[in-house]
C-alpha cells in the first residue's frame, strides 16, 4: 500500500523567508511524515504555474522589496487563492504575506499596494517597529508562543476574527491588543520564532483540517512532543 | 602637523587608558573621554597616515581578514596600526590608537587597517575617507537589531562610493558583485573570487531558501584575484598566475577571507606587492578570538567557533570534518546575541546528523527542538553553561570536541574553560 500524499504549497519561498519562516513548512513536513503521510512540498516562484488543489498553503515575511516583487504575482492568481479559500482550505501567512492577504498594504515609498482582501485587514506604514517576543492568547490554540517584527500596523474589518489577544504594544497594530487574523481556514499572524515549531496545536489544526478534506475524518496519531513541551515551558517562563 | 592643541585631549584619554589596562580589560571609554574634548581628533590622526586608511566590513569574517591583511601589509615593511576586535566603532578605534599617538597626535605609522561593521561603517566614511575598502559579504546577522540584508547593503553601497582609490569587493556574494551596487562608484573596483570549482562551498544566504533572482553579479568585471584550490596548501591565481599558500586557519571560509585580504593588500601596494613576501606570512597565522582557536582542558582538546547567522553557520559546518567529533551548541538570545533566534530555522543542521552531545545557553531548549525537526539526535539539554561544560568534557574522553557559540554563549564558555585550561595551543 502506498503513503497517502499531501500537497504543502509554499509561496514564494525565495522572496518571503525572513526569521526562519522555513521552519513552518519543515514542521508541517515532519508532523505529516512521522503519521505516515508523504508529503509533495512545491514552491511557488514568480511566473510558476499554480498546482491544481494543494492540501495547505504557506507563506512567509519578506523584505519592504521582496514584498512589492511578489505582489503582481500575487494578484495574477488571486481568483484561484481566493477559491481556495472560500472553499476551506487550510492556510498559514506571516507577516508580509499576512499583509498581501489584506486589502492593502504599503510600499516603501509609501504609496498603498493592493492584496488579495482574502482576509479583511488593511496594513499602513507605522512608526517605529514592533519587535520582540510575545504571547498570543488564542481561545482554539492556547497560548501561542512566537517572535513579531514588523513595521506595518494592521487593523481588522468586521469580516474576520483576531487570532488572538496580546498586551497593548504588540500584535497587529500595538493599540488594539489584537494578534494576526482568522477566516474560514485562513491564518495570518505577525508571529516568527517561526511559529509553528513552538506551537503545535496549531501546525495539527492545519494538518487535521488538510488530512480531514482530502481522505475523510481522520484520527491524527499523537506525536512525542517533549521537545516541543521544554522549549514552551522554557520560552514562557522566561518571557521579556 | 597638529601642533599641541589635542595634547589635553590625548593625555586624558592616555591616562584614562592606562588606568583601565591596569584594572584589567579594554574600553572604549577613553575614546568616549578623548573625542568629547577633542571631536575631530579622530580624523585629524588617521588623516596623517602616508598611506591612508583601509576599511575592511561586512557580515562575516571581519576579524580575521583585518588580521591577515595586517600581517600581509607588516611582511611589507609597512607600520600598520589596527583596532582589536570588537572595538569597531570609532570611539573604540580611538581607544586603539590612543595607544599609537604621541602627545602632538602624531601617529608612528604608514597605514591603518580597521574593521568597522556595517552600521558603524556608514558613519565612519562620513567623517574618514578610506583608500581601499573591503567588502566582504552581506549575510544575515541578528536582523532584530540591525533590520534587513537590503538595508546592509545600502550600508556598504555607501561605504563603497565614499571609498577614494580601490574598491575591493566580494564577486562571489550576488549583492556586492551586482552591477547594480557598483553603478555609481568612483574608487576602481577589483574583486575577488572564487573558481567555479570551489563555488559550492560557498554558502549565500539566498541559496538557503532556494533561488537567487539576479544573475549572479559579477557580470560586469571579472574577479582579480581568485580562490583556484583549497588544502593545506590553498591556490590564488592573480596576475595571471596562480600561486600556493598555507593559512592555517580551518574552514573555507577562511581561505577566501585569505584570498580577500590578499586583494585588499594588492589594491594597497599595487606594483610593489610582493607573491613570495606576503603569502610567506601567512603560515604564521593564527585564529582569532571565537574563530576555530583550540583550548586544552584536562588534556581535552576543545575548539571554538563563533557562530552569529545561518551563513556563517552553515559555511563552517560546511568547513569542519564532523566523524569523531563531539558536539555541543550553545545559543545565547542576549542583545549582542540578537534577540531574536528565529534564525536557527535556516540553518540546515544535517551534518551533525550523527548527533549533538550537548545544547546549552538560554536558547537551549530551542536548539534541541530545531535538531529535533532535523531528525538529529541529541543527548542533553543543560541551559546552564558550567553544568553543560563539566557534562561534555566527561563524555567521550579523549574524543576532539568543537563547541558552536553565539556571541555572548562564547564569552561565558571561554570564561569557564579559561579557569580550567592548562594551557593554549594553536
Ligand atoms: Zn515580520
């Protein structure tokens, strides 16, 4: 009997890949391997076609530059991302790619730059950057541990939920005590440390809600996470 | 001629010098002291040399390419003053020479070679205006603190068009070589490089994630100076010649920062550089503070590596042989380490796959994750440095041991080792 196959499609890796973000695809490839699954990783360049239904979508923060590189492509294919999404398909964006989900983001010159308005954010310039480790209070995935570093101040519309709550300061905009966005099965987070190593509730929501479309409801085998444990302990026992 | 009129200015900061040798320790204090009475003293010195002054920066291998080049430029019969690691900035450049000036400000020497980082360059070319400058590779280092690699660049492309004669650039690093960097600058440029052979040894950050966009530099000029083979004894070609050396340094990266340094010496002494006088200097080298230098402790031989950045990482990982070897990592996220060690995640961690030892240091537990994900094995976690240490000199006895350091996990290791250790070698 063959592995059951999963499709992580990870976009534009070579762009959007600041703070270690890569670690999220190579969570989400161990903790399908280690149940059993194969997994077909494809990257999304610029000018790449798209893969006809991936199980989840990835993507990560980039530089002012990058961002405004990625973003025609982006849109090239908005009516098939958007698709996906309003069909329930799992996916995870940080930061930069976060904001490209959004109606609009900025450039560096500082002029608006159109997103997908997937999720219902809208990011401006802001001054100063928010940066440092932080806690996000989720009501679905407990406390999410992770690293912001951003520039961007991003606020909700009333078409979508936070991720989670954070103290003043931190979070999407540090006014509003709200951390990254939640719609249908769309995730967009400020969070890196990369995010989903340290918190694997919510790379198995990711994976159940996949595994759960493509073969029918699925039991996820537990994993030895006494790694994970330490390092989350250890990361909130000393946070600053 | 300065005259006397600095001579306050100099005594208190010679004083003030004095009297923190005495207590133990480097300072930048009394360059602080110094450039408050005096605050342009610092230009007005450097000003005077005969053969002015070169700028080595960039994200990797600073330290030990500034050495080089001074033991280069000294095989020449030049005076060369430089500043000691870690002091690269001006106040502490100041420091450093407040120990070379008389009390007229005059300077005993023919040329200074100064490591500056990046951030402190930009400032420094405002005030100095460097003859040759070295620019060596732009990578990602603690991005929490300094922002992001296209802004290192536009750092070093300031630093590149302030530069007055030679520009010696990296034609191996996509950035630097780019046409699009060297679009307005004055200063000649002359590259070095490495042969297409080599190429694979050579870690950009932009291959960790996987393409690299704009061509690969280098269009516009090719290289002067090259990195033909590596070995105990390396190969350079320039001049249209190739030429043997042996730096003693481990690693790769080394070599091409041996390769750099030579460049940079060519671009200082252009006709009067000497193949045979300047590539005999090299044998004698040895590492710098954090960079490959070995303790014995408890007869235990115990090498030391700074590591600061996935590229640089990955580059000695790439460098050392790893059968036989014990292991231990130690990830610090203090403010010189960079707070953020997201990092870690673009590290590819696969040539330790038979194991690590030993992680410690307040990352500790996110380091055996990281190797965890890696499907790489490791044996004890221990945050606290001194129980990490006393645990990997009781294993594996008589086994070599290498020890990975962020910044401030290396000053706390070393401290310990230092009581410990019976003696240095190499
Ligand atoms: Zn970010």
């Amino acid at each position: 009997m063959t592995a059951e196959r999963v499709t992580v499609l990870n976009l534009y890796p070579g762009h959007m890949n600041v703070y270690g973000d890569r670690g999220n695809m190579l969570t989400l490839r161990r903790r399908l391997e280690w149940r059993g699954y194969e997994v077909d990783a494809v990257d999304h360049h610029p000018g790449d076609v798209l893969p006809d239904s991936p199980d989840i979508v990835v993507g990560g923060g980039g530089q002012d530059a990058a961002q405004a590189l990625v973003q025609p492509d982006l849109l090239e294919h908005g009516a098939r991302l958007r698709e996906w999404a309003e069909s329930g398909t799992p996916m995870l964006m940080v930061c930069g790619l976060f904001q490209l989900f959004g109606h609009h983001t900025y450039t560096v010159a500082g002029s608006a730059l159109p997103g997908l308005g997937i999720l219902d954010v809208t990011t401006d310039a802001g001054g100063g950057r928010l940066v440092g480790n932080t806690v996000t209070v989720s009501e679905e995935f407990g406390p999410l541990i992770g690293f912001e570093n951003h520039a961007g101040r991003t606020r909700l519309g009333p078409g979508v939920n936070p991720l989670g709550k954070v103290p003043r300061g931190q979070g999407n905009n540090g006014t509003d005590g709200l951390e990254g966005a939640h719609y249908k099965n769309v995730i967009g987070t400020y969070l890196h440390g990369p995010v989903l190593p340290k918190n694997p509730r919510l790379a198995d929501h990711l994976i159940q809600v996949a595994v759960d479309r493509r073969f029918g409801p699925t039991e996820l085998a537990p994993l030895d996470d006494s790694a994970v444990d330490d390092a989350r302990a250890s990361a909130l026992a000393r946070r600053r | 001629m300065l005259g006397f009129r600095y001579s306050p200015a100099i005594a208190v900061g010679k004083l003030l010098r004095i009297a923190l040798r005495l207590r133990g320790g480097g300072s930048a204090l009394p360059g602080l002291v110094t450039e408050f009475f005096a605050p342009n003293l610092l230009s007005k010195v450097l000003g005077q040399l005969p053969r002015g002054v070169i700028l080595v920066t960039g994200t990797n291998g600073k330290t030990t390419t500034t050495k080089i080049l001074v033991e280069l430029l000294s095989a020449h019969g030049l005076t060369v003053i430089s500043n000691p690691s870690g002091s690269n900035y001006s106040r502490g450049i100041l420091s450093a020479l407040l120990g070379s000036v008389d009390m007229r400000g005059r300077l005993d020497a023919d040329i200074a070679v100064l490591e500056i980082d990046e951030a402190h360059a930009v400032s420094f070319v405002r005030v100095i205006q460097p003859k040759v400058s070295l620019l060596l590779n732009v990578m990602r280092d603690q991005m929490d603190r300094y922002g992001e690699m296209d802004r290192t660049t536009q750092m070093l492309h300031k630093v590149a068009v302030a530069t007055r004669d030679v520009l010696v650039v990296n034609f191996a690093d996509p950035r630097l070589g780019s046409a699009d960097f060297l679009r307005d600058v004055t200063a000649r440029v002359s590259g070095f490089g490495i042969s297409d052979r080599l190429r694979h040894l050579y870690a950009v950050d932009d291959e960790l994630t996987s393409e690299v966009d704009e061509a690969p530099a280098a269009e516009a000029a090719s290289p002067a100076t090259v990195l033909e083979e590596v070995g105990t004894t390396s190969v350079v070609s320039f001049g249209g010649r190739t030429h043997e050396f042996q730096l003693p340094l481990d690693g790769f990266y080394n070599q091409v920062n041996g390769v750099a340094a030579v460049a940079a010496c060519r671009a200082v002494l252009g006709d009067s550089f000497e193949p045979k006088r300047g590539l005999a200097a090299l044998p004698s080298i040895v590492p710098a503070f954090g960079r490959g230098e070995t303790l014995v402790v408890d007869g235990e031989e115990v090498q030391l590596v700074l590591v600061k950045n996935p590229g640089g990482f990955r580059v000695v990982m790439a460098a050392f042989e790893h059968s036989n070897v014990s292991t231990m990592i130690a990830l610090n996220d203090n403010d010189a380490d960079g707070r953020d060690v997201s990092w870690i995640w673009d590290v590819d961690f696969s040539p330790l796959g038979e194991g690590v030892d030993v992680v410690t240091g307040t990352r500790a537990h996110d380091l055996r994750l990281r190797l965890n994900y890696d499907e790489i094995p490791c044996s004890v976690v221990e945050p606290n440095p001194a129980r990490a240490l006393r645990e990997f000199l009781a294993r594996n006895p008589g086994e070599r041991k290498r020890i990975y350091c962020t910044y401030t996990a290396m000053l706390a290791v070393r401290r310990i080792l230092r009581l410990e250790a019976l003696g240095e070698v190499a």
